[in-house]
C-alpha cells in the first residue's frame, strides 16, 4: 500500500521516533506548530478514526493508551492538546490515522 505513514513505520522512510510498542509508532512531526509536535499512530493501517469499527478498536484504544506516555516522554507536564483530522472538510492530508500531539508552550486558537 502506498501509505507514507505506513513506510515511516517500516523504516522506509526516516523519521525522528520518540516511542514506539508492539502496536503504536511516534514520531515528531516534520512540520511542527508548536514547541511539541508529535504523531501519534497505530502501526496497523487504519484511515482515519471514521473507520473505527469492532475490527480495529483495539488497535486504535492502544494508540489512546500510548498517548499520555508519549506526552510524558515528551515532558509536558503542563498540558498538551491532541488532535485528530479527518478527510476533506477535517484537512486530513495523510490518509493513516494519526493523532497530533502539541505542546511545550501556551497554543493558541481553540476552535473547540
Ligand atoms: P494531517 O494534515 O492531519 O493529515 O497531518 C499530517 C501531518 O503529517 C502534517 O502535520 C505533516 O507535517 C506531517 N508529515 C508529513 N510528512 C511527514 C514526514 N515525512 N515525517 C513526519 N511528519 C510528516
Ligand atoms: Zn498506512
């Protein structure tokens, strides 16, 4: 499958990994817009978290799990926002579930 999270996962591509287990990878982000900007994904490809169905909720409750050890590992302590994208109107670009870590300052703009 031609999926770029799925060859960063497989080390095709480079990346700057910051945690991985048997069923999640993280990586920074390679254009981050915070201090802290992590990926956060499952290492089984899923598209997007509207596939989320009894097939694959395992997989992505692990991904959930990861993330405050990732945020840990990442050193904030004083907060952090997680954000998930999803397709055209959610300004998806990478079409592997991937959930953003940001952190490490004060982030501007809620939108919820
Ligand atoms: P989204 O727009 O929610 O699909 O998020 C995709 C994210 O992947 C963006 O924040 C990109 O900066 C990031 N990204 C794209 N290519 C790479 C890469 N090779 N390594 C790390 N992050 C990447
Ligand atoms: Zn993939």
């Amino acid at each position: 499958m031609d999926c770029l999270f799925c060859k960063i996962i497989n080390g095709d591509i480079p990346s700057t990994k910051v945690y991985e287990n048997e069923y999640v990878f993280a990586f920074k982000d390679i254009n981050p817009n915070a201090k802290v900007h992590v990926l956060v994904v499952p290492k089984k490809h899923i598209d997007s978290i509207d596939c989320a169905d009894p097939s694959n909720i395992c997989d992505i409750a692990k991904v959930i799990e990861a993330i405050p050890v990732v945020a840990k590992e990442c050193g904030l302590a004083n907060g952090y926002r997680v954000i998930t994208n999803v397709g055209e109107d959610g300004g998806q670009s990478v079409k592997h579930l991937h959930f953003h870590i940001l952190g490490g300052e004060k982030l501007p703009v809620k939108l919820a």
